[in-house]
C-alpha cells in the first residue's frame, strides 16, 4: 500500500435501522464522475446483505468499489477481519474517497482506533464521522441505555437526524436536550451547523470533508498489530452451499439475536409471497436480496415499514433477520420455503 497516500476517509455509523446504507447510496449518487470510491461495509449478521444491496445499485465500472465483513463487529478478532478487508479493498480499488460503515451493534470507537493505527497513518486521512440517528427513538431507554448507541454520538462529527419527514413536532428538540445533557455542548460541538435533519438518508456531499476532530487520534486499540508488523492480505472465502441449496447461520450479541438464510442463485421465489410473509414478522431489523419471478428484488425493513425495490444483479437470494427474540425465527424458514417458485437441481 505504499503507493496509497492520505485517502480522505469517513465513518458512517448509527443503531440499527437508522438508514446508513441508503445514507450511503444517496452519497455514492453525489460522487464526480472521475472519482474512484471505495466503501467497506460491516454487519452484524454472518450473511451480509448491505454489500449485495450497495453492489446491486452501483457498480466497479461506476468508480464504486465494495467489500463486506459480516459476522458481528469488524474490529474484534485482533482487528483482523476488518484489516484484511481493507487493505484488500485499497489495493483493488485505490481509491479517491474510502466510506466505512460499521454494524449498527459494533464499536466505532474501536473502528477509528484501527483506522489511526501506525500501519494507516499515512495511507488514511480521517474525516468526518457521520453518526445517523432517529429522533423518535430518543425517549426509548433500549436505546438511549444502550452502550453502543451513546458511543456512536458521543464519536461523531457531524450527527445527522435522519427520517426527519416521519418526525412529530417534539422529536428533534428532543434529541438536541437529549445530546446536552448527555454529552454537554463543549463535548459534542453542537451547533445549528453540526446537527443536520435530513429524509431518506439524503447527506450532504461537503459533510464528508469535514475534519475530524483531534481526540479520534487518541483513540487506542489494545488488540492491534505492533508497529513492525504488516496486516495480513488475503481473501474471506465465499459462502460454499451445501448440496441441498440453501444454508442457514445464527449470530448474537449485545442483546440481539440473527439468522440468515443464503440460497443457491437457481432458486427463484414469489415475490408477492416474499412481502406478505416479510410485511407479517416482527423483527428489530430485515434485510433481503432474492431472485424473483419478477427480477431482483430487495426488502428492507425497519420499525415496522417494509420497503421494496429492483436490484440489477445479485449473486444469490439471501436474507438476514435481527430480533431481541429468537422465538421470531421458529417457523420464518418453513415459511421462506413456501414463497419458492422453483428450485432446479436441488433434493429439498
């Protein structure tokens, strides 16, 4: 990587369901045409869909270069999953602008200590990092309680409340006297230029390049590479599916539970089907990516509202379900079998 020098770089995190990856979408519309990005997503699911989702909308021959992490917080394991990824990524792409979004239940406190390590120093230039919120949750204490939530305030330069066209009256002024008097204006910054409302995640392109702020250095990461040691380089292996055509992975943590299903590309499901049986289960968070009968499709659901919309590629049909309860999973694979049109060359 010693021919890569300063990649302005900028962390995009916020809890689940908050809309950081259509942030990101709206982000990569804005890129000038010239410019190579690079962005590195992480999830907390084990079968990553933002990647299919991102991919699925933009494309290498765009400038938009994309890898995925999933399976909870890239940061842990030594910082190696996250690592590997990245320098992968920066070599493949060698990008103008590199966007790094962490799982909405991961540490972006840790996330930036990696990025400030010796080994990035001269190849990163960190920017701003953008923390999305939704105001209307500011008075839930699983949020408001929850660690990860307040380090992903209290870390962020500029902090954006996003879905502000679902907001009642009270919920933005709420969350400003929610952020003074957690974190004080002094430690926050807040002013009328560093606290945003925006809709469907629509951030502004000159947000990215403000500079972070001088405490993001101090930051250490105890499980770091010494200094006179080289991140490894190498490839994740891709999901193998079993000869039955379809697999299924759980993960947990920080209170929550997922399962994913990933699904050989031959299968091809309803999706008429898909909706109503998605529209019916209440999960914390749903994300899908499914060949249908009527092309790709890609489900997206949070707080309740289901949103659907055509990809124009996918390497496969795969869907990750987060939940505080497990027991929302008991009969969701039975089910996802009923909405299957055809399944060639498979037993099951």
């Amino acid at each position: 990587m010693s021919t890569l020098n300063a990649i302005p770089t900028n962390v995009i995190t916020g809890f689940l369901g908050v809309g950081k990856s259509t942030a990101i979408l709206s982000l990569l519309k804005q890129k000038p045409d010239h410019e190579r990005w690079a962005v590195l997503v992480n999830e907390f699911g084990e079968v990553g869909i933002d990647g299919s989702l991102i991919s699925g909308k933009e494309s290498e021959a765009s400038g938009v270069f994309i890898r995925e992490v999933p399976g909870g917080c890239m940061c842990c394991a030594a910082g190696l999953p996250m690592q590997i990824a990245l320098n992968r990524l920066l070599t493949q792409a060698k990008p103008h602008r590199l966007l790094i979004e962490p799982t909405g239940l991961g540490h972006p406190q840790e996330v930036l200590a990696v990025l400030s390590a010796d080994h990035y120093k001269k190849v990163l230039e960190l920017q701003a990092t953008i923390t999305l919120v939704d105001a209307r949750k500011i008075n839930i204490p699983r949020y408001t309680e929850h660690a990860t939530f307040n380090q992903q305030l209290a870390i962020a330069d500029v902090i954006v409340a996003n879905k502000a066209d679902q907001y009642q009256a009270e919920d933005f002024p709420a969350l400003l006297d929610f952020l003074e008097m957690r974190f004080g204006k002094n430690q926050v910054g807040l002013s009328s230029k560093s606290v945003f409302q925006v809709s469907q995640g629509e951030l502004a392109i000159e947000w990215l390049a403000t500079p972070a702020r001088e405490h993001q250095q101090e930051y250490h990461y105890h499980h770091s590479l010494h200094s006179d040691q080289q991140p490894v380089v190498e490839d994740f292996p891709p999901i193998t599916l079993p000869v039955e055509g379809f697999l299924c992975v759980d993960n947990q943590g920080e209170g929550f539970f997922s399962r994913g299903w990933v699904f050989s590309p031959e299968w091809v499901f309803d999706a008429t089907k898909l909706y109503s049986l998605l529209l019916g289960v209440d999960a914390e968070r749903i994300k899908g990516v499914f060949v249908t009968e009527q092309g790709i499709t890609a489900y997206n659901k949070a707080d309740g509202v289901l949103t659907e919309f055509e990809l124009d590629d996918c390497l496969d049909s795969r869907i990750e379900c987060i939940s505080t309860d497990p027991k929302v999973y008991a009969n969701l694979e039975t089910s996802l079998f009923a909405c299957v049109l055809s399944k060639p060359h498979s037993s099951v």
